[in-house]
C-alpha cells in the first residue's frame, strides 16, 4: 500500500472519529503535491558556539559535547519506500532527544504537549522517515519555530511544501544556552545564527538549489527570520506565520534591522480580532514600541493576508491538535468562528504559502497570478481572509544599490546617482572608510578611472578628512598623472598635517 493511500485511509478514519466529537479533531485537508515526501533526522552540533557551560547543574565537569546542539530535520521529495508513514506521535517522540541526542530525556513542558496530543497520536502523517531522495535539486525553505517550540509544531505545512517540490529544514526554537528561548534581542539572534546556520548545512545537500531559498517562521520565528534576512543575503523570500515582527517592532529597532531598505518578498499571515484594546493591553511595552515592519516593507513585494477567523495559535497545526492548548485559548475565539474554521484557515495558509514560494523561488507565472488574485477569485469563502499585494517600489537607497547603479550607468556619474538617491532617500548617506576601503579594492584591480571617480566622490562627500585627498591622490599617482597626485596630497597636509603618508 502506497504512503498516499495509507495517509487518505488514516485521515478518513480521524474524520469519522471526528464527526462524532463536538470539536472536530484538526485534520489537514489539503491534498499531497506531486511528490512522495521522506524525512531525516540529522543529529549535530554548531561548534562556533558554546551551549553548555563547563560545570553542570550539580557544580562538577560537564563530561560530554558543549557545543550548541541542532536536532535537524529536513523535510524533501521522495521515492517510494515500503515503511510506514510517520505518526504525530512518532514526531512527538523526536522531543526526548533534541538537546541530548546521546540520552533522551522528555521534560515536563514536553509530557505535557504529548499528553495534550493524545487524541491524535496515532494520526499518520505523510512523511516516510529515511525514504530514498527523488532526484533533482529542489528550492529551499528553513523553517523557524514559535517561541521555545519544537522543529515539528508546523508539520503538516513542512510536509505540504516537500510534496510540492522544495528542500524544508528546521530545528527547534531555542535560547542561546538554554533550551528555553528568551524574550530579547539574544534569544532572536540565537535562532538568527540558527537560520543562517542550516543555510549553510543545506549547501552540502545533494538535492538543494541553493540559488533559492526562503525562510518561514511562526510568531517569534516570524522576527527571528526577518533579524536573518537583513544580515544573509542567501535568503530570497520570508513567510511570516503571524510573525513577532508585527507585535515587537521595538525589537527590530534596538536590533538595528532596517525593513525599509528590505527589497525580498514578504508573505505575512495575520490573525484577526487584534483590536486597540487588545495592543494597549499586551504591546505597550518598549518592545512593543517602533514603527510598523509591514508599513515600511516598501521595497519589497508585500503579500498580506488576514486570517480574519483565526487566533494566533491556530497558525501551527501541531497546536491546533492540541487539546490543553484549545482549552487554554478557546475564549480567544472570534465571534462564531469555531474549531472547524480553524482546520479550514490552516489550508488556506498552506495554500497562500506554496503558491507564493512557487512565484518567487521557482518563478512560476501562473503561481503569480494567483497570489494577486483575491480570495474570492481563488475560491475562499465570503468572510474568511482577505489578502492584499502590495508590488516594491524599487530599490531601497542602500551602498549596494548605489554600487548597482554604477555598475549600470557609469562611474563618472557617481555624483548625480548619489545625489538623485539622496533627494529621493535625505536618511541616506555614504560611510566614508567603506567608500574608501571601495576605492582601494578598485585600485588593486587595475581600475584607476573608477577609483579616481569613487575617491572624487567621497572628497565632495567628505571635504573636511584629510584621509580623502590621500586616496585620491594616490590614484592619481598611480595612474599616472602625477601633478594631480601632488595637488591631492598637499590638500591632505591641509586638511591633517599629521598625515605623513602625503609628505614628499
């Protein structure tokens, strides 16, 4: 029996079972892509950081690895296999090892999850652990957790998108040298360095297309991702599951992460019914305090859809399984939107989500028009979601625009870009020592006209360093023109006697 078919009889087994509930038990509705999906589990360690601490609990040695530990699991399109599908238990099961793969151990937060999973333990999934690989390289999506979550609280989104054709890889949510995540700017940049690191483990796959890769993240890791999009730029697109970029802009901006000079793509998922009240309650905070990411998402292709029926936790199908958490949250509930609205809203978010990577990564037209459909048009029922896109504006004034735009229109037009980017952008402005530092590199590559344009242009910039006139003659005195050297150089002794690199 073929793992689609085990998967069809299981889910009609649950939906019986769920008929004769008064809540239904979450179900994912959405049918398999075109691939067979496998699962591996990768146990390893981040050795540029340190997780445990040289003592332990009970003030001795601590006798084994310290590095940070990174329970991976990927997720891809895969061949046939004659196993049997993985279980929501048997993911559940995967929680004994992550931060101690030589000796697993369940903590009490985690019995506790399990025992709230218990109606649907058994449930099959549609991964197949270890399954042969399906040849090819496929896109990439690492996968952010929510707060202190597990790698598998989104599963069945995981699943959906490798039967669709992409590489998924994720670890679980995690402090810096706790396995529990911290509520500040060093537990985001842990799971920052996180992302970028199984962005570097994807790159020694056999089956990943490195030239496109997205990152996904529920609630927190919907801020960690955007931290790791605006330092890595291997990253393409970003999907925010209700993501904490919304609810702590605060935190960006201590973080100095800067939305508006952000040119990817965005998918953001919003959970509705957040009224004033509710901001003034729970965000008046100073970490909740910044101007809006998804208002200064400008320079990048923003796709907003509010999920006009949903609570924040029904964006994590392992939650939405959950029963102690839906008796913990069932009061948050929207008007009469009910637990079945919630199953309904997790296919839609699976859908909006494929269809968008498949615009972006995979280039796909159609996938495209879709996105800027409305929901009627694709299908959604009046009342559900809305969705909106919001096409870039073109390129943020950044350096490595400005380096673009010289590479386009020339050097000797370095000033009129700059200062065409300065009217549109009065915030932008060049760094001195990195212009410089630009200039040098030109130089050492034999690229004196574009070096004396790039050092003319921070002398403007700059008229008052000595520094400047130093470059600038050196180039000149390196391409040749040796009067122009001299003139440079006695401006730099102007500007800072000090400077004996311009003395004869």
């Amino acid at each position: 029996m073929g793992g689609h078919t085990r998967f069809i009889l299981g889910a009609l087994a649950f939906a019986v079972a769920a008929l004769a509930q008064d809540t239904p038990l979450f179900h994912f509705t959405e049918k398999p892509g075109p691939h067979l999906v496998g699962l591996k589990v990768v146990e390893q360690y981040d050795y540029s950081r340190t997780y445990r601490s040289k003592i332990d609990d009970l003030g001795v040695s601590y006798p084994r690895e310290r590095a940070r530990p990174l329970q991976t699991l990927i997720w891809y399109p895969a061949e046939k296999s004659a196993l049997k599908p993985m279980t929501v238990g048997d993911y559940g099961n995967l929680a004994a090892t992550e931060t101690s793969f030589d000796k697993p151990t369940l903590s009490v937060d985690h019995k506790q999850w399990l025992d709230g999973l218990k109606p649907t333990l058994a449930m099959p999934m549609w991964a197949v652990r270890d399954a042969p690989p399906f040849s090819g390289r496929f896109p990439i999506v690492i996968y952010a957790p929510s707060f202190s979550a597990m790698s598998w609280e989104n599963a069945d989104l995981c699943e959906y998108l490798a039967s669709h054709g992409y590489v998924v890889i994720a670890s679980p949510d995690m402090g810096a040298t706790t396995r529990a995540m911290t509520n500040d700017l060093t537990g985001i940049r842990a799971q920052e360095r996180d992302i970028s690191f199984l962005i570097g483990y994807a790159a020694t796959l056999p089956n990943t297309d490195m030239s496109a890769i997205a990152v996904a993240g529920f609630s927190w890791g919907g801020i960690s991702n955007l931290f790791a999009a605006a330092r890595d730029n291997r990253i393409d697109a970003l999907v925010a599951l209700d993501g904490s970029m919304r609810y702590y802009p605060g935190l960006v901006k201590q973080g100095d992460v800067h939305p508006e000079q952000m040119a990817i793509p965005l998918l953001f998922f919003a959970q509705g019914g957040v009224t004033l009240e509710d901001q003034e309650r729970y965000l008046n905070s100073e970490k909740s305090q910044g101007p809006s990411v998804l208002n200064a998402w400008t320079h990048g292709d923003l796709v907003l859809v509010r999920m006009l029926g949903l609570v924040h936790v029904e964006h994590s199908s392992m939650y939405q399984r959950n029963e102690d958490v839906w008796k913990r949250f069932a009061e948050e509930k929207i008007a009469d939107y009910d637990r079945a609205d919630g199953i309904a809203g997790y296919a839609w978010i699976a859908r909006y989500t494929v269809h968008f990577l498949d615009a972006y990564l995979k280039h796909d037209a159609a996938a495209m028009a879709w996105i800027k459909k409305t929901p009627a048009e694709n299908g959604a029922p009046n009342h559900f979601l809305s969705a909106s896109y919001r096409p870039a504006k073109g390129p943020p004034a950044t350096f490595e625009t400005f380096r673009v735009k010289l590479g386009v229109q020339g050097f000797d037009h370095a000033e009129d870009i700059y200062a065409a980017m300065q009217k549109e952008s009065p915030s932008f402005k060049l760094d001195e020592s990195a212009v410089d530092s630009w200039g040098y590199e030109l130089m050492t590559g034999n690229h004196f006209p574009e070096a004396i344009d790039i050092f003319n242009l921070n002398a403007k910039s700059y008229p008052d360093s000595g520094n400047v006139y130093n470059s600038l003659g050196e180039a000149y005195m390196k391409s040749g023109q040796k009067q122009r050297a001299i003139d440079n150089y006695k401006k730099s002794l102007e500007k800072d006697p000090s400077n004996d690199n311009g003395r004869p």
